[in-house]
C-alpha cells in the first residue's frame, strides 16, 4: 500500500514540476505562482496591455495594434468536490499548450487524492504491524524448522518492519503535501476548504 501511495506521490510531485516548467516557475513556485504565470502568457494580461495601448492611440487611430485578432484565454481553477480541474474560456480553439496544461492539472489532482486517500489506513496497518514485532518475531521462530529457515525468516521480518518504519516517516509527508496542494487549489478556486 506504501508503494502505491509512493507512486502517487512522485506522479504528483513530476505533473507540479511539469507545470512549474512549462511557465517557467521555479520548482518552489506554488501553484497560485504558476497560475498566474498561466494567465500572464495567455491573454488575460495581454488583453489588459491592449486596451490600455488602445486608450494612448492618437486620435487618427494609427497603430499597429493587432488587439482584435489578439487571442486570449480566460483561464482559472474550477473545484467540484475533491476534483479541481483548469478551465479555460473560451473553449474553441484552445491552444494546445494550454489542452496540456488542462490535461497536466487533472492528472495532479487525481495523483495528490490518492495520495491522500490511503494516508489513515496505511498509518493504522504500520502501526499494528510495528506493536506487533515482539509477537511475529516469537511466531517466526516457532513456525521454522531449521536454523537456516529461521535466519531467513527472520531476515524477511526485519526488513519489513525497516520498510514499515521508512513508510511512517514518508507517508505523513506525503500526505501533508498532498492535503497543501488540495488546500491551495480550494483557494485559488475560491471554495473554502
């Protein structure tokens, strides 16, 4: 259940970073950082340049302002439940950095509620599993024929229960940040989490 949660995780982590790169954010950028970023580069700020270019014309008109053909997204973060997705307005002709990014953010939200959902189960299984060495240990010892079995046996018990530990130092902090990010977007959608 560790491993799966720890996939989740650095799928995550890599759909962020993917994020954070394509809008040249820094890898500590947040979300609200990049999404910003986001509609910078398209249009929303680009629209505003145009109509205060356009205010500054001379009365002739001469410019060669092309706001009209200008093509802006209205981007911002929807939240439905525990799904946040990207939308874009209009939807015609999105262009396609932007139909990945949309893609991009609603593989995130999926990787970061997995994360999440089976953060209290698997702390619950870790911790029944580590109050529980002394009497596995015992039952490893009573169930092996042999020297050489037990030695083995007790082996495979002990790196488990290494693993087990390693699991309930990550875990929590993978779903500490996964809760952040969820969080974040609940903000920036304007839901109160």
């Amino acid at each position: 259940m560790f491993n799966k949660q720890q996939e989740h995780y650095e799928c995550m982590e890599e759909k962020r970073k993917t994020l954070m790169y394509r809008y040249r954010c820094s890898v500590d950028d947040s979300l609200s950082d990049c999404l910003k970023k986001m509609k910078d580069e398209h249009g929303e700020a680009q629209a505003l340049g145009e109509l205060l270019k356009d205010e500054l014309l001379p009365p002739d008109g001469s410019s060669s302002s092309q706001a009209g053909n200008q093509d802006t997204h209205q981007v911002k973060l929807q939240m439905k439940g525990y799904d946040f997705t990207l939308v874009v307005m209009p939807e015609d002709e999105v262009p396609d950095k932007l139909k990945w990014t949309q893609e991009n953010v609603s593989e995130l939200c999926k990787a970061a509620k997995a994360v999440v959902a089976v953060g209290t189960k698997l702390q619950e299984m870790i911790n029944w599993l580590l109050k529980a060495e002394e009497s596995l240990t015992a039952q490893v010892r009573e169930a092996a024929e042999t020297h050489q079995e037990q030695k083995r046996l007790g082996g495979n018990l002990q790196e488990n229960l290494r693993e087990a530990r390693r699991a309930k130092e990550l875990s929590p902090r993978y779903r500490e940040e996964a809760g952040k990010l969820l969080n974040e977007a609940a903000l920036l959608s304007g839901v109160t989490p």
